[in-house]
C-alpha cells in the first residue's frame, strides 16, 4: 500500500477545505470499499481525510413529510430507523441485504454511493480497465462478464454499479446534497451518475472535491407499499446478479402509481421510466406487469453470457409486481 497523510475533520467547511481539491486525497468514511481498493492498488490517495466525526450521522423528518439521511449515517442505523421502515420499507429491505451486519456498522450513507465497480477487471491492476486507465481498454466485453450491464453499457464500459441503497433511494426520487469550497448543492440522484459514454472513468456529476453531506427523501405515500428483492450467486453476503425496488398504489384494480428500479444492470441504478408509463392507469395483472417489463428491458444490450439477465429482470417485475398487488387487494 502507498504511504499516505491522514487528517481528521471537525467541521463540513474544514473537511472540504482540507480536501482542498486535491486530486490526489479522498474523504474517509467507514472505507469498507476505499480501503479494500487502496490495498490492491486501485486507488493511491496521498491524502485521507476522515469525516467519521462529522455531524452528519443524524435522521429527520422534513417540513413536507420526507425524510432527511445524514451522510455519515451507518447503514445499519438507516435499515432499523423507524420511520425508514415504516414510510420507505424497500429501503430498509435494501439496506439489509447488502453486505454483512459487521460491514453494515461501519459504511455509511454517502460512502454507499460512491463505491466503485465490483468488476473483476477494474479490481486487478495487472489488467487493462477504462474506468481505472483511460484508453487501455474493456476486457470484460470479450471476456468475464456474466454479471456485467445489460442497460446504458458503451463499448468502453460495461461495468455495474454494486449498490442496493442507491436502487431503493432512485426509485423514490432521492436527491443527494454536498459541500464544495463555494457552497452547498443538491443534485437527484438520477443525475448523480454520469452515463458511461466514452468516458467510464468519469463517474459522477458532482464537482472536484465536493463532500456529499446527506440525502433526502421526498414525501411518497406509494412508498409505504413497497418491497425490494434481490437475487444473488448465494443467499449470503453477494452482490446482485439482478434486482429491483418496486412500490405500487392499486386502487380498483387499477394503477394508481408506481415507482419501479432495478439494479445489477447498468453502471448505475437504473430508474425503469419507461415501465411506470406503461403501468400508469392500466390493470394491475400479470400481462400489464409483463408488458411493462419488456417495455423496459427493449433497450437491453445483453453480452453473450449475461443474456439471462433480460429473463432474470423480466420475471422479477412481474413477480414483485404481483406480490404487491395481491397484499393491496386484502
């Protein structure tokens, strides 16, 4: 491992200043995926500075009925607020599947979105990887990819993101604030990640040295009625080879509203726009649920040896689906 500097920070202002646009430092929260990459050599910061400390571990309630989750917020203490399991169950049911409970203690919040690829190629630096190397090329294209993108993949990157958080919070239109030497911002979580394009190693809107400092969750009463599944190589600590987070309003048969995001299947989580069209309005039956699926999955770009994903996400909708309109109907 390359020797680095470490400097602790007190205050959101100081650790952005301390940061100080470096590109060569990083933000230290629970580091369950940053140090994990500094050991291997994906990632060689000069500098660490550690927010851990920050007052940023708190959830609250918004004027308007939301929910506010500071960037320094365990996992484990997301998936067991109870407003979090009560107003956002999907949440919660993602947070629990990801990783193991000691993991969960440690990460947090804001160092949940912004872990890297679980990509095979990006992790070993003995190989040629965009994300890692600009121009030296995806060997996973030609190569190990079973568990790669089906969705919004280029030719330079086909690369999934590994979070389960950030499909649950996408799916109730999340939006992700930071702290930058000239102030605050907020972005939607929508816009956070940047598409692959030609430029894979390019990941995220936010600006140099931007400190994310908390997310927050817009009022949804659909999201009360929610659910998030996952489907893995083994029930234990595994990342997704598919998933989705689905909350559905059937009143009379009918849609009312839905939220629908899937996750395993594109560099980033992947807000499925074009199923909720197809699912506004309509019956709530199998064949509405199928329909809304293969709207969706029409843009899917399989590999050779991750075609049974288009199959694998196709019959999780319908079923998730399903399930949430039976409990509606009780």
């Amino acid at each position: 491992m390359k020797e680095f500097g470490y400097q602790r920070a007190s205050d959101v202002a100081g650790a952005v200043a301390l940061l100080g646009g470096d590109p060569e430092a990083r933000f230290l929260g629970g580091g369950t995926n940053l140090v994990d990459l500094m050991k291997t050599g994906v990632e060689r910061p000069a500098r660490l500075v550690d927010i851990r400390e920050l007052p940023l571990d708190r959830i609250e309630s918004t004027a308007d009925g939301g929910l506010r989750i500071g960037a320094t917020v365990t996992n484990s203490d997301l998936a067991a607020h109870p407003e979090v399991r009560r107003r956002y169950p999907a949440l919660t049911q993602a947070v629990l599947s990801g990783a193991s409970g000691q993991l969960r203690n440690m990460a947090t919040v804001g160092g949940n979105l912004l872990q890297r690829t679980r990509c095979g190629y990006f992790a070993d630096v003995t190989q040629p990887c965009n994300k890692r190397v600009p121009g030296s090329g995806c060997p996973a294209i030609e190569g190990e990819h079973h568990n790669h993108a089906i969705l919004g993949a280029s030719e330079h990157c086909v690369a999934v993101h590994p979070s389960d958080m950030g499909v649950a919070l996408t799916a109730f239109d999340a939006a992700v604030s930071y702290r930058t030497v000239d102030g605050p911002g907020e972005l939607p979580l929508a816009d956070l990640y940047l598409p692959v394009g030609d430029t894979p190693h390019r990941e995220t809107a936010l600006p140099t040295g931007a400190l994310i400092t908390g997310v927050t969750l817009p009022p949804a009463p659909v999201a009360a009625r929610s659910r998030y599944r996952k489907v893995r190589e083994r029930a234990s600590y595994a990342f997704a080879i598919g998933s989705i987070a689905a909350a559905l309003d059937v009143r009379d048969g009918v849609v009312r509203d839905v939220r629908l995001a899937f996750g395993a299947v594109a560099s980033r989580p992947w807000r499925a726009r074009a199923a909720e069209r197809v699912l506004a309005g309509a019956p709530a039956d199998a064949g509405t649920f199928a329909a809304a699926a293969d709207a969706e999955l029409a843009a899917a770009h399989p590999l050779p040896h991750n075609r049974y994903k288009v199959t694998l996400m196709r019959n999780l909708v319908v079923a998730v689906l399903t399930e949430l309109a039976e409990e509606a109907s009780r």
